[in-house]
C-alpha cells in the first residue's frame, strides 16, 4: 500500500529569494487548531540525502503558522527538497507533525547580489 506523504503544498522558488509561507493549522476533523502558547519547527532537508539544510523557527497566531525563509538561508541551494512543520505545546512536548511537503529552489544565476546587494 502506497501512503503519500508529500500532503502539504509544494513550494518553488530561486534560492536566495525570502520566502513568506502560511499554513492553516487544523485538527483531523478539520476544525481550526488553536496555536495559543505553541512554538513550531519548519525544517528543509535535501530530498535524495535526507540531510538538514536550514531550520527556521515560525509564529504562530491563532491557527495561522507564518514562516519567513531568509534569502541567506537558500542563496546556495538548488534541486529537490523536503520540508516537515511540527507543532510543539506550550510544555514543550510535540503536538503535530502535518506530513510534509517537496520544495523545489531553482539556482540563482546571480548570488553575489543576495550576499551584497550594493
């Protein structure tokens, strides 16, 4: 049996570029999922090595999850990628991890301008 999952949307940009994601967080049944005193992960590993490449801590409000990616975290990289969420209580202790996700970075042809912009 073939269990996808890659559930949470694909994400495709040039590395180097900030990315502004938000997720609605729900519960199994839908409902909204209250991320009052939670904190979260959002983690990127290379697809075919599974190895960590960046790691960003999101805020959370309500049951919207905003995560920036800082253009410094992803002016290098390039190729396929995987990113997971979780969802830690306010004690610390995990709540939720909703699957993940495949993140696709085009290489950007012109790093040097992320890095020094002047």
């Amino acid at each position: 049996m073939y269990t996808n999952f890659y559930t949470l949307p694909e994400v495709s940009f040039v590395g180097g570029a900030t990315q502004v994601l938000k997720y609605n967080v729900t519960n199994e049944d839908g409902s909204a999922f209250s991320l009052s005193g939670c904190t979260a992960d959002f983690a990127i590993s290379d697809y075919s090595t599974r190895a960590m490449v960046a790691s960003v801590e999101p805020t959370a409000s309500n049951s919207l999850l905003t995560v920036i990616i800082p253009a410094d975290d992803t002016v290098g990289l390039a190729g396929k990628y995987i990113y997971q969420i979780t969802v830690y209580d306010s004690l610390g202790n995990e709540v939720q991890i909703p699957n993940q996700g495949l993140m696709y970075i085009a290489q950007n042809i012109h790093p040097e301008f992320v890095t020094n912009p002047s």
